[in-house]
C-alpha cells in the first residue's frame, strides 16, 4: 500500500477509535488544532508519564515544574523570539497558497534522494542477493548525481539560512523550478519573514492593557525559575528541571494531522552544567534520549540523528532524533546546547544576576544549559504510526491492529465473558472490579468473541481475557495475547504478574539507563 494511503487509513482510524478529533468539528473544523478522544487521551497520559518517570523517578538531580504559559513579555524580547522566530513565507501568486519557503526547498531535496533510492532498489532487484548497496552507491553515476545535486542544494539552503538572506531563498525556488503542489506554477511572491508567536492583550480596559504572548515553548519558564529551584531545592550544578506543557506556535503551513499543529504540547527538560562542560552533556544527553526511544521496541533503523548545519541563534551544537514517520524521516525530539545564552540574556534583560555559586570551584558563573526538547503530539504519532498494522489473518480476513508498546497502551485488558448467561457476566464482572484499579479495563459482552477481539485489536488492547464456564469451577480464564492472538489458559490470580511483566510502565522503566 503506497504511504499516502496507509496515512490517510491511520488518520481515519484515529477518528473511529476515539483516539483524535479535529477540534470544534461541527463547525468544519479549525486549522491544525486537534482534540484527543477517550483513548487518545491515555495514550497521551501515558506517553507524558513515560518521559517523566524517565526524568525525575530515574535522576535523583531533575526534578519538575510547571510554570504559566502566560509569562512577562520581556520574557520573549530576552529569549530572542519577538525579533527572531520566524518562518521565510513565500506564497503562489496563482493559487494564493503559502509556504515555508525552507520547506518547500527541503522536499526539494528530499526529492533528489528519492530518486536515488528508486535506481538503488531496481538495482538491488537486478542484481538480487550479489547486490553491493555501497559499491554501487560509489560508482553509479546516476545516483552519484542525485547525490551531488541534493547536497549542493540543501548547502546552498543552509548559506542563505545563516545568512538570513531572503533573495537568496527565492532564487533558490526559481531556479530549481520548484512548483506549486495546487497551482503547479512558478509565479512566486518575495519571500518575507513571519513571526510564529500569537499575542493577546492582558488586562480590563484598553490603556490599561498590554500585549502578552502564549508562550512558544515551554523552556523559557525554566530558565526563570532556575534560582527558585536551585535554591529552594538546594540542587548541585549538574541539575535539571523538566516539564510539560501546552506551547502554541502559528505555523504557516499546517499539515500533517498532528505533526505540526499550532496548540501542541511540549516535553523539555534543561540541565545546568558548568561553562566548559555543555558539548560533553549534550552527547550524554544525545544517547540517553535515544535510548528512551529504543527502549519503546520499534525498528531502531526507523529512527536516524540529525545533526545541525544551521544553528539556532542559541545553540552551539543541535542533533534531531528523527523517525520514519508515513511522510518521511522527520524530528520528533530537539536536542541542543544552548551555551549560557538564555540564562544570560535574562540576567541583562531583568537586572537579576542569573548566577551558580559552586561549593567545589569557589566561584560564581552563569551555568551552561543542554536541552532536550520533545513534543507529546509528534510523539503520539510516531507511536501510533508505528504501531498501525492491517494484517491477513487467513484468506479474506484482514484484521486491524495498533500494535502499541503495551505499556503506554490506554487499555491494558478486555474482560470478556463468552456468553451474556449461566453466571458468566457476574464472573467477569467480578475480575473487572479486582483489577481495575491497578490496570484500565474494558468490560465487553456484546457481539461474537470474535468481533469482540478485533474491536480490542483495533484500539490497541494488549491482553484479552475470556470467561467460561470452565472459570467457574476453576478459576481460570483464556488470555488472547494481541500481537500473535496466541491464547492460554492461566489462573485468575495469576494475571496480575502477567500484566505487571508485560504491561506495566516500570518494566519499560526498568530497560532505561541513568546517567
Ligand atoms: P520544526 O523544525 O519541525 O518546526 P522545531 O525545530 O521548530 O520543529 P523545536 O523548537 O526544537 O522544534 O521544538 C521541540 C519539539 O517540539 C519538536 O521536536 C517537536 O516535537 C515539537 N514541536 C515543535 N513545533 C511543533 C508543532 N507546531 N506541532 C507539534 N509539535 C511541535
């Protein structure tokens, strides 16, 4: 099934199982905003509950917060976004649609190394299992070609990027004669710049009222509570202070269901180093970051590093963890060193001193900062992407599964009795209520068993168990594991364990490295 297709059948599923709605839908919808159903609520829980057990439960030196998204609107003159988030826009005179004029030039390239792609796989079934990928790489001058030609590009994007260069930008379009996916013209606009946050007036009347922004990211209210935490909380430098919170950007162009939506959700977490010390805790921080996604179990050659040819005006290192979402390898998580730009920047702007007095060196400075940065919708989708499977049970039937990692799934067990008489839903009802504050369960009697497990299939369940008359004299019940619907009859009192082995989010906690 081509990619498009099994994305447009996962977004349609997510409708139908509860998972995501778009947001005011009787009204048509509102652009890129999304509401997250009965089970795309949990799964978020969980996901959120992952990364901050991973933080906090697992480091004795990071600890929470949560601070306001409203925050003082200087706080965004010293961060650098009043003059410096922006997004090149160029729009097509014809079709009167908008784009990022980086993007547009980066799918560009993309294009290039999916034509490469396409000589190497008829290579690789010309040649069959002699086929030298390398070698062949090297030496043909087709994919040479491609090569060089989205290399030149994407350097040649990175320059006017740095340069801030918005004619350039342009030029690049024209001359690769980049077209309008609707129009499909060349007839552009100048290329300009547009400021992604979103203001709102605070206060009663309109002299007394001033501008304020949501906020864009969460990690600003970090860095001005630093001394609050590190004082109150008596931390050592190195120490971090994580959180999650809603972010709101007003993205251009908006596509993509919930990768790129313009209210989303951020998970940050900012650790303080010594000057000196920034480049070594961003590679730790790197591989630990990957680790928590490999943890998860899907194919590790589904995600890629990304380093940075174009810093942000902060950063003096930045990789991108990136996953094979349907589109494509995008960033799912931010990893940057961010000097002592941020902490600086406030120390000038607020009259504060924004400085560490360490016990070990006898000296004061403003700390260095690594931050990891990760947005809970992008990570929703990468999961549920990666889980999303229709598989051909026998001839003619094809079940629909989300084979999601158990323990972030938002119903860990179906109880199900196998017919709706004879004591049998008294039964389950019974195992319903002996574990459902330990676990989310669904209690299920209606329809064929059959359909019953294919609805569980369909949502992601785990585990489905089945009551009959056999559990009545021994206490026993079938488990229906999901991904290889393999069933076995176990003791009631055993599915605890079971559960707890395979489901619980300490297990998955337990794989996690510390630093
Ligand atoms: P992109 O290049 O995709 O716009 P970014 O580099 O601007 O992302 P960061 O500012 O580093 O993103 O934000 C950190 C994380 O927040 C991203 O890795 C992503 O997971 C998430 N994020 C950022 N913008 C959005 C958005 N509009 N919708 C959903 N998630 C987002």
């Amino acid at each position: 099934m081509a990619q498009e297709d099994t994305f447009k059948k996962l977004v349609a599923h997510c409708k139908e199982y509860g998972y995501v709605f778009p947001s005011s839908e009787i009204y048509d919808g509102l652009g890129a905003v999304y509401d997250y159903g009965q089970h795309g609520v949990e799964l978020k829980n969980n996901i959120k509950r992952y990364w901050w057990e991973s933080m906090t439960l697992l480091h004795d030196n990071i600890v929470g917060l949560d601070s306001a998204i409203f925050m003082h609107p200087s706080t965004w003159k010293a961060s650098g976004h009043v003059d410096a988030f922006n997004d090149p826009l160029i729009d097509n005179k014809d079709s009167k649609k908008r784009y990022r004029a980086d993007v547009l030039i980066e799918e560009h390239a993309a294009k290039y190394e999916e034509k490469a792609e396409k000589e190497i796989e008829k290579a690789r079934e010309r040649f069959g299992e002699h086929f030298d990928e390398a070698l062949f790489r090297q030496t043909n001058p087709r994919v040479a070609a491609y090569i060089e030609k989205r290399d030149d590009l994407l350097s040649r994007l990175s320059d006017a990027l740095n340069a801030n260069d918005l004619a350039a930008l342009r030029q690049l379009v024209i001359d690769n004669q980049i077209v309008c996916p609707v129009s499909g013209t060349c007839n552009w606009t100048e290329v300009r710049q547009f400021n992604l946050m979103f203001a709102t007036e605070m206060g009663s009347t309109a002299e007394g009222s001033s501008k304020i922004y949501l906020r864009p990211e969460t990690a600003q209210g970090i860095f001005v509570n630093f001394l609050n935490v590190q004082k109150s909380g008596r931390m050592k430098i190195p120490f971090g202070i994580a959180q999650i919170g809603k972010a709101f950007r007003n993205e251009i162009v908006a596509r993509q269901f919930i990768f790129r939506v313009r209210e989303f959700e951020q998970m940050e977490m900012q650790y303080f180093v010594p000057p000196g010390a920034g480049i070594e805790w961003f590679h730790r921080w790197r591989d630990l970051r990957l680790q928590w996604h490999l943890a998860l179990g899907f194919a590790p050659s589904a995600y890629r590093l990304h380093d940075h040819d174009k810093l942000a005006h902060y950063a003096d290192a930045a990789t991108d963890i990136e996953f094979r979402f349907p589109f494509g390898f995008k960033e799912v998580e931010g990893i940057h060193s961010r000097t002592d730009f941020d902490l600086r920047r406030h120390q000038e702007f607020s009259g504060k001193k924004m400085q560490y007095f360490d016990p070990s060196l006898g000296v004061s400075y403003i700390p260095h900062v690594v931050e990891t940065s990760i947005g809970v919708d992008r990570m929703f989708l990468q999961v549920i992407s990666a889980s999303y499977r229709e598989e051909v049970v026998a001839a003619g039937d094809t079940r629909v599964l989300l084979a999601l990692p158990p323990a972030l799934a938002p119903v860990k067990l179906a109880v199900l009795p196998l017919v709706k008489k004879d004591g049998l839903p008294e039964k389950a009802g019974e195992i319903t209520r002996r574990l459902r504050l330990d676990y989310p369960c669904h209690y299920d009697e209606k329809d064929s068993i059959g359909k019953r497990y294919r609805r569980q299939d369909a949502i992601g369940t785990p585990f489905c168990v089945t009551v009959d008359h056999l559990s009545l004299q021994e206490n026993t019940v079938t488990i229906r594991y999901r991904d290889t619907m393999q069933q076995e009859r176990v003791a009631i009192d055993r599915l605890p364990d079971i559960i707890d082995e395979k489901a619980s989010l300490k297990t998955l906690l337990r794989l996690l490295p510390s630093l």
